[in-house]
C-alpha cells in the first residue's frame, strides 16, 4: 500500500527550501539544467548548471548560450 502523503506540509517544505535556495542546490547536484528570466538582462534566458551562469535564446529546440556569467 502506498504511504498518505500530508500534501500541505510537502507543498510547504517545498516552499522552504526553493525560499532558502536548497531546493536548486538539490537539483543542481543532481545534474539538473535549470531555466529562468534573467533580471539583469530582459532580453535572455538565463540557464544554470553545476558548470555556471549563461544567458541566451532557444532557436530550433536548443538552447543557445551567448553569454557566460561567472558566480
């Protein structure tokens, strides 16, 4: 039988960590590539890896890296 999972406290364990950034560090390590805005930089994507920051466009399905930030 499966284990009840108590929705609002993983909802609210998930706040904390992506809050505390220890949700994106899990991911990272776990060899996830994430995608988001880039404040900074309106006119980019920014992609994180455990490699760095890059800002850059999708053309044909793929990511396109133009810019490398360092951290």
């Amino acid at each position: 039988m499966i284990d009840d999972i108590d929705i609002l406290t993983l909802s609210e364990e998930i706040e904390r960590d992506s809050q505390s950034g220890a949700l994106r560090k899990k991911l990272l390590k776990k060899g996830e590539t994430l995608y988001g805005v880039a404040p900074d930089f309106p006119d980019y994507i920014e992609r994180e890896t455990l490699d760095g920051v890059s800002l850059g466009h999708w053309e044909n399905g793929a990511f396109v890296a133009e810019i490398c930030l360092i951290e």
